[in-house]
C-alpha cells in the first residue's frame, strides 16, 4: 500500500491536499481535503487497463467554479428539508434556505464547501484517510457542536470503505453522504444509460414537484423503479413515468432497501466489465442520474452531459424529521453517530 501527498490547490491561504492511495495490485483513490472529495478512482476494466470512474476535476479552481457536488461529502443533512425548517423537542430550527423555500445537502456552507483536517494510517493491506472536522452550533442552522470524523479506506481487494462517524454536545439531526457520480465506462467514454443496476429493494418514494418526498412509499412491482433482477438506466430514463418526468427525465429517488451487507446495490458496464457492488448499514439510497448535468464545461477535458454519472447515495431517507414514520436522523446530545458504506470494485 502507498499513500502520495501533494498540493491540490490554495484557498484563502489555505494548502489544500491531495492524497492518493495506491494498493498492490495498481487501484488507485484520490480525494482531497476541500469537501473531503473524491477526485478520481483509477480501476482495472476486463482487458487490465486502470481508468477513471467518478466524475471530478483536475484543479481546485474548477470545483470552485462549478461543482454539482461531485464526490464530496454532504451533511449535515443529505438532500431536502421541505421549508427548511424542522422542530426537535417543540423547538423550531430554520436553516439556510438554498433551494428556492428549501434546505437542500446542508446548505451553501455545507460539508462539501469546508477544509477538513487530515492525517493518513497505513497498515499492511490497507491505508485510510481520516477526515476531521467540528461543525460549529448554528451552523447553516443546525443545533449543538458537531464533531465530525470521515475516514476513506483502500484495501488490497480493490474495496473503498467510507465510514463516518459523529457526536453532538446537543440535540441535533444528522444524516452524512457523500456524493461520488460514478461512471464505469472509464475515463467517461460513454454516459450511464447503458450501466444496468441491481437494487434490493421493493419500495421508492414518492416526490413532490420540489422533489422532496411524501412520505408515501411505491411499490416498485411493474415499474421502471424495479431494479430487483437489474435494469438499464435508459429504460427508465425513457419512460413516462410520471416520476421520471418529475425530476427532469432520470431518477432522483429514495429506494428503501430490502437488505444490508449482501450486495444489495450493483452497477455493471458490460462493455468495459466493470461491476461495482456497494454494501451498506444504511436503509436507504438515492439514486441520482445526473439529470441537471448541465452542458458547457468539461470534467477532465470530456464535455459534460446530462447522465454522464449517476449517485448511489446511501443514507436515511431524507426529510424524515418532517415525517415521523421513517427511520430518525436524530443524534441525542453525546450519542455516537456511525455508519459505513462499502464500494467494491470487481469484474464481471
Ligand atoms: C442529488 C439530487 C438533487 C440534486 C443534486 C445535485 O443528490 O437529489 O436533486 O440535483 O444531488
């Protein structure tokens, strides 16, 4: 295992750095400190040639410039509170409305826009990053200090494991994520249209025009939102379904899974061989297809496009503390947030 450190790039006087973690067989996991951001992640397609599988930037200017919230981590609260606003023991909290009435991945200071402290581990089959940083009481709204740990982990199986973990000195909601695009072409050969994804899960739900959810969940059964045997993304990019054509044609969903740590989240690109298989303790992902892509830039000299990458973002459904119904992203004052998503790269 190895671990490369360098300059990434300078903001308000500040280095930002890059690490790269390299495991014995060539995979490589870069990310930087800005955001804790995954940058590029080099793996191997089925004739042995390491290419480039997230979307992300070259310079620190261009995450600046424009970022759709490539690879970084999201919180305090991934996606949408409805009115940005919620209540936790009959008191009312505002955030920072940065959605039009509404909070959208904590704010226009959230988690992706701040400097994180860093140091590296290595052992002898595998090297972690570890990210720190204390989200102070009022941030972007939010009640209590925050004291927040993000580790990255490369092993010598080609698997990345996110693991975060937080306490609060005072009531607060969490729910962390981090929002890498992946695209399994390599290098961003091709969209994600043809990436065909397996999903163990029964049930999505439902969006409101502002695409917060309703609280109602569907049932997946005969419908485009059936990835329980597979399904290629065009398919239901292509469809009339109404929720489709809500979010702008593409998927922006909450899927509620059926299952944890039995590959209940699989990505493959059969032209290149590429399979993902994401595990998590979470009882959630969003899928995201990239639908607001927007033209008119590049991301490492490729023209951006709309469904070039797609998120699998695991986590608690989001504006659940407007819904009693669903999973809780309340952290009591000193409980111990901890939750861990695995990546695994393979082939086909
Ligand atoms: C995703 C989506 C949003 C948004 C964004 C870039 O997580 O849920 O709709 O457009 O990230």
């Amino acid at each position: 295992m190895e671990v490369l450190k360098d300059v990434f790039g300078e903001l308000n006087g500040q280095a930002i750095t890059s690490y790269t973690l390299r495991n014995d067989s060539g995979m490589e996991f870069t990310c930087i400190d800005y955001g804790c951001t995954i940058t590029r992640i080099m793996v191997p397609d089925k004739n042995g040639v390491k290419e480039n599988v997230v979307l992300g930037y070259d310079t620190l200017e261009e995450y600046l410039n424009y970022s759709p919230y490539f690879g970084c981590i999201i919180g305090r609260i991934s996606g949408r509170i409805k009115n940005a606003t919620f209540t936790l023991d009959d008191e009312a909290f505002t955030l920072a409305k940065n959605e039009n009435e509404n909070h959208l991945h904590g704010g226009d200071n959230g988690f992706h826009n701040v400097i994180w402290s860093s140091s590296v581990e290595t052992k002898a089959d595998e090297a972690n990053i570890v990210f720190s940083y204390t989200s102070p009481d009022g941030e972007e709204g939010f009640p209590g200090n925050l004291k927040l740990q993000v580790t990255y982990s490369l092993n010598n199986e080609n698997e990345i494991v996110i693991s975060y973990q937080g306490v609060s000195d005072q009531k607060t909601i969490v729910n962390l994520t981090n929002h890498s695009y992946f695209n399994l072409s390599g290098n961003l050969k091709r969209t994600i249209l043809a990436h065909e994804l397996t999903l163990k899960s029964d049930g999505f739900l439902e969006l409101d025009p502002s695409s917060i959810p309703t609280g109602k969940v569907l049932s997946v059964e005969d419908t485009v939102f059936d990835f329980r045997k597979g399904l290629q993304i065009v398919q239901g990019v292509n469809s009339e379904h109404p929720q489709i054509k809500l979010v702008g044609g593409g998927y922006d969903h909450p899927f509620l899974l059926n299952a944890n740590h039995e590959q209940e989240i699989t990505l493959v690109d059969y032209e290149s061989g590429r399979k993902l298989e994401i595990e998590t303790d979470e009882p959630c992902v969003v899928l995201y297809t990239g639908n607001s892509l927007e033209e008119g830039f590049t991301i490492g000299g490729v023209p951006s496009e709309k469904h070039l990458g797609l998120c699998l973002e695991t986590q608690l459904p989001p504006n659940m503390i407007n819904n009693p119904n669903f999973p809780s992203a309340v952290l009591e004052a000193n409980e111990v947030y901890s939750t861990k998503t695995k990546y695994a790269f393979k082939l086909i």
